[in-house]
C-alpha cells in the first residue's frame, strides 16, 4: 500500500474526528488549548491504536466483533447526541452541560469515531504489503489535524450562533454520524 493510498485512508478515517470536533467547537469554544490538544490528542492516540489493535486480532476476531461494531459506535454517539439535543432544546442556562472536556466523554467519543479503524486494521493482517508503522502514524497524525481544524473552525462560526442552538446542531451531528456508521457508509 503506497504513501498517498495511507495518506487518503487516513483523511476518510479522521472525518468522523472532524464532525465531533465541529461539535465541540459549537459546544464549548472557550476551552483552553491544552484541552482542545488533549481532545484532538486522544482522537488521533484512538484512531491509530484501533488499526493496531484490529492488525494484532486479526482475522479471527472479525468475524465475532464485526456484527457489533457499528451498533456500538451508533450507541456511543447517538446517547451523547441525544444528550446535548435534550439539554439543548431545553435552554436552561443553570444546568449543566455535555462537558467535552471530561475525560469520560472524550474517551467515549475518541472509542466511537475510531471503531471504524479496528475493521481497518483487521484488513491490514490479511495484507501482504503494509507499512504498519506508516499507516499507524498517518492515521494518528491526520486525526489530529482534523479534530483541530473541526474544533477551531466550528468556534469560529459559532460566534453567529446561541449557545443552545449550537448545542442542538452538535447533538444533530453526532446523531447523523451514529446513524451513518450504524448504515455503514
């Protein structure tokens, strides 16, 4: 697998970071850069772990997990979503919020937008010809980018909206992007 077969495989795999980033950005954008680091960190640390873990499983192990994975990654996304779309249509400025920068829910979203690089990796150990090492610190490195790009653009252009309308869209996306992984495209 050449360089610029990795380099695109590892821009599909980091839109899934992007849009969540987008949603944070809308959410929160007054976080500090050490978190919006840590976030984006943890998004491309995930999304290059998952191809390992799946390139260690193996196939064995698809034939099992692949029925769950994208129910999986649709739960984890859509219970967040629906979250921040309640809180949201709610409006009450005294409740508490999705904060993402708890490290429970990034980690949560960091596993569901990178279940699709576990599958990723599991056709890797049935290759012949992959720079594991290549493809591993490409996906990371991209996933990186795209969150801090999702999240800072997303902040930008959040400055036009209200916060519990930003909250509703965020919810929307994460919604739309469980139910794009649970159909498979």
């Amino acid at each position: 697998m050449g360089f610029l077969t990795l380099f695109l495989l590892a821009v599909s795999l980091a839109m899934d970071c992007f849009a969540v980033s987008c949603s944070a950005g809308a959410l929160q954008p007054d976080l500090k850069p050490k978190n919006v680091i840590a976030f984006a960190f943890s998004f491309g640390f995930f999304q290059a772990l998952m191809p390992l873990l799946g390139w260690l499983g193996g196939e064995m192990v698809v034939s099992y997990l692949d029925r769950f994975t994208n129910w999986i990654a649709f739960g984890i996304l859509a219970f967040i979503g629906i979250k921040m779309l309640v809180e949201g249509i709610r409006h009450n400025e005294t409740e508490s919020k999705v904060d993402m920068t708890r490290l429970g829910t990034v980690l949560l979203l960091s596993v569901a937008t990178s279940i699709d690089a576990l599958a990723v990796g599991f056709s890797f150990s049935m290759m012949q010809q992959v720079r594991l090492g290549l493809a591993l610190f490409l996906i990371g490195i991209v996933s990186f980018g795209a969150s801090l790009a999702g999240y800072y653009l997303t902040r930008r252009l959040r400055k036009h909206l209200k916060a519990h309308i930003a909250e509703i869209i965020g919810g929307i996306i994460l919604v739309m992007l469980g139910i794009k992984i649970l159909l498979g495209y």
